[in-house]
C-alpha cells in the first residue's frame, strides 16, 4: 500500500471519528421508548402506565410504581431499548407505572417533601390503583426518590403498601466523614438561604456541578477519554450517547425540598434520628412494615453504602433484606451489569412478593 | 506498529495507553481526595458566596424594575403567572379529589352490581324482579 492510500485512509478514519463525536456531542439520543400512557397528571408531575407485552395471566398481579430523584429526569430507568429496567420489568409480566416530578418552575419554589409525600405520592398511588385494579402496590425508589417512598411508607403503613426495594438509599447522615456533599453543605460553608433567596430553586447547573466535582477526573476527563478511544465501537458509542443525553438534562430541585435536604438530613441526620416531622406528623421509620429490598452499590460515591445499612436495621420490616452490588449510584441500575446482577435479583424478589 | 522485543510483540500504543491509564488513575485519586477536604469545602463556599453576593442584589434591582416597567405597560408580570400557576395547581387539586371521589362510587357501584349478578337469572319469575330493587336503590344510596 503507497504511502498516499495509507494517508487517505487515514484522513477519511479521523474525519469519521469526528463526525461520530460531533453527532453525540450535540445531539440528543432517542430515548425512553417503552409503549406507555399518560394516566394521570398534577401541576408538572405526571403519572405514566407502561404498556403490558405479555398476555395477562402471565402478568404479576400487584403493580409496580417508580419513584426516581426529583434533580433528574426519570428516564434513566427507560433509558432505550434492550437497556431499560422498565422494559425489562414489563416483559417480566409486571404491571409497571412510574412517577416523573416533571420540572418545577419559580411558582414550585416551596415545594417540600411534605406536598411530594402527602399530596403527590398518595393522588398518584390512588389513581395507580383505580387503573389496575389491585388494592395492593410495590414502590421502588431510587436515591432521593428512595427518602420520598421511605417517608411515605412510613406515613402511610396501612395504605396497601405490599413491597418496598430502596436502590441506593440516602437516608443515614450520621457519617459526615464519608460524605462529601455534608462537608460541602456544612453550615460553615454554605449559606442555604442566601441561594435560595437568589435563586428560588435550586438550579440544575449547580447540581450538576455538585455531582460532577465529587470525581472531577472520572466525569471531566476520562468519560471523554473513553469515548475517544471508541469513536469506532458503535455498541460503546450508543451507550455513550444514551447516558450523555440524560447526564446533561438535568433539572432544578425545588427550593422547600432542597432546604430540607440540607438543613434536616444532610446537616441534623433527622430522619434517623426519628425527629423528622413532614406536615407535623413525625417520621418512624419503625413503623414501616411492607416487605423490603435494600439495594446497595458498593463505589457509590453519592450514596455511600454507610447511609443505607443503619437505615434498614431501623426499619421495622419482618422481611427485609440488603442485596449489594459492585457498580456505582447510577450504573447498577443503568450500566452494563445492570442486565445481569441487579435487574434479575430485583425481579426475582419480587415476584415471590407479587403473588 | 508493533516491535519484536525478545521473541514477544510489543504494541507501543498500548504501552501508552496502560501508562495513560496508570497516570489518569493517579491524578482521579488524588483529585477525589482533594475535593473531599475541608480546604475545598471553605473555597467552594467562600467562591459561590462571593458570586451570590454580587448576584443577588443585582437580580433583585433587575426583577424589580422588569414588574415596574410591565405593570407600566399593563402586562402581566412574573408574580402574576406565579400566583396564577399556585391558583391553577390547587384547581387541580380540587379536580384530582372529584376524580377520587368518582373512582370510589365507581368501585362501590360495581361491588353492588356484582353482589346483585346473582339475582338475574332468577329474574325470570315474575316475582323475583320486585327483589332486584333493593340493590339497586342501594346502588343509588352509594352514589350521594
């Protein structure tokens, strides 16, 4: 081969390579693609019913309700096809609903986990009901989506509540050591009002920020390096693109929600302490009775595995059970191994429960 | 690319890679064990304070001026959509409860309906229509 073919060849490589960066840089993949309908709605929240695929005596018969964070989009559970916990979970027969926050705008700024636990979870757990038919339910939250369910759960014992699985759950802030986010939010360093009182919400850059400078190099650099270096693998590529989209859609959280956070949980530990008072009733996390799945990733760097052990031996649960998981916050629900370990543990669990 | 070297292929890109990868394991560690300091707490702190302080009366100089120069012009400000957005949500609100409400008289109106199936077939005989009835007025009662 001339040494002019070899650079032709080269030149049309390099000018593939980024063509194929451009288009994931600045474009948005096709994601959550699961058949679904809209059942119910409430200011920006939004109730979503996903469509069965198997026929309904092989379906479980308790529905499935997912709760997700309220600082992302909760489409990281549906994140595209032959990729998505739900699909995964509809095609495992489960009746499976989820609840998106939707993005709270200036006039949500006093939004609190007091109206998401009391006002939006119990309509929506209502309506979730009345379209399946079941008096019964199973709730899986994820990361603040996890505090939410477990205060609801708590609240609310006798509402038909049959399972609960808590994915990498922060509800233990008792070890300041472990936790960067409660050394950067310490009271010594960060004004909570003055943010607040600037900017209502908490705005979505600066959660992002946040979350990113916990692994600067892992989220700044090397994710782009990896990228790089399989511009021409179209599997890691896809891949890639799909979680981009959803890293860089981030939303606001509001401002009540986000105070409460910081001041009850990260800064006083109030949950665990059993001093938590959502609309002046106290949070026992004693009185949670459903059955419980604690998911835990072992390198979760956001919920170290330390905010969710303590938890569970407090919840008052006969049957509860902790399932850890090597991968990180977001990856043992969304990475490659997710497929293999922690969706097929959660399914089986849970279909001894959903009789 | 690759050299002999003692018998063995080596790949002089990928020994840059692994090195690559040695120093980029490094640099993360390092960097993850600075951001989990008290020095970077205070810095971060002291930086978005100092942004927030300069920021914040300006935002409020400029919003204000924004609803004075609309409510001069007889447009709607922001205020206004908020507290109609907040009057739009408790609608909804109100909305959501009826639609509770309906949901159970609906439950309770199929449970006397089933509970009443029964009595159909022996509706054939003219006196067992009369004893249809009760269910139905109860059927009724469970609606108010």
């Amino acid at each position: 081969m001339s040494a002019e073919t070899i650079e032709t060849n080269q030149f049309a490589a390099m000018q593939k390579r980024l063509q194929t960066l451009t288009k994931v840089m600045t474009t948005q993949a096709p994601l959550a693609l699961t058949a679904k309908e809209t059942v119910w709605t409430l200011n920006k929240a939004k109730l979503y019913h996903y469509i069965p695929q198997v026929p309904k005596e092989q379906r479980h018969p308790v529905p499935l309700l997912l709760v997700f964070a309220l600082m992302n989009r909760p489409y990281i559970l549906d994140l595209r096809p032959g990729a998505s916990f739900v699909e995964y979970m509809v095609k495992q027969g489960y009746d499976v609903y989820l609840l998106d926050w939707g993005v709270p705008g200036i006039e949500d700024k006093n939004l609190k986990f007091d109206d998401y636990t009391l006002e939006y979870m119990p309509r929506a757990i209502r309506k979730m009901k009345a379209v399946s038919g079941c008096e019964e339910f199973s709730l899986l939250g994820w990361c603040i989506g996890a505090i939410l369910t477990s205060i609801y759960a708590s609240l609310r014992p006798d509402d038909g509540l049959r399972n609960l699985i808590l994915l990498t759950a922060p509800l233990d802030f008792s070890r300041k050591e472990e936790l960067t986010f409660a050394r950067w939010t310490d009271e010594k360093y960060f004004d909570v009002e003055k943010v607040l009182a600037t900017f209502g919400n908490m705005p979505a850059e600066m959660i992002d920020y946040g979350a990113k400078a916990l692994k600067p190099v892992e989220n700044y650099v090397s994710n782009y390096l990896r990228l790089w270096d399989n511009l021409e693998n179209p599997l890691v590529v896809e891949s890639w693109h799909a979680m981009n989209t959803w890293v860089t859609d981030n939303i606001p959280l509001a401002g009540g929600a986000f105070r409460q956070l910081i001041v009850d949980l990260y800064r006083n530990d109030r949950l665990m302490k059993g001093e938590l008072m959502i609309r002046g009733e106290r949070v026992d996390l004693g009185r949670l009775r459903a059955n419980l799945l604690a998911i835990i990733a072992e390198s979760d760097h956001i919920t170290p595995p330390c905010q969710t052990e303590p938890a569970v031996a407090k919840i008052g649960s006969a049957d509860k059970e902790i399932y850890r998981v090597p991968g990180g916050h977001i990856g043992i629900m969304a990475g490659s191994g997710a497929a293999k370990r922690t969706w097929p543990h959660l399914d089986e669990w849970l279909a001894q429960r959903s009789k | 690319m690759s050299e002999e070297q003692g018998g063995k292929k080596v790949d002089p890109t990928e020994q840059l890679l692994a090195m690559r990868e040695a120093y980029m394991n490094v640099w993360a560690k390092s960097m993850g064990e600075m951001v989990n300091t008290e020095a970077y707490a205070q810095q971060s702190g002291a930086v978005l304070d100092a942004f927030l302080t300069v920021s914040q009366p300006f935002k409020a100089s400029l919003e204000k001026a924004m609803v004075n120069a609309l409510q001069q012009l007889s447009m709607p400000t922001r205020p206004d959509f908020v507290s109609l957005a907040e009057r739009l949500t408790n609608l909804e609100m109100r909305l959501d409860d009826m639609d509770g409400k309906l949901d159970r008289i609906e439950r309770a109106t199929a449970k006397v309906t089933t509970s009443a199936a029964p009595a159909r077939p022996k509706a054939a005989s003219p006196a067992k229509p009369n004893r249809a009835r009760p269910a139905k007025k109860k059927a009724r009662r469970g609606t108010k």
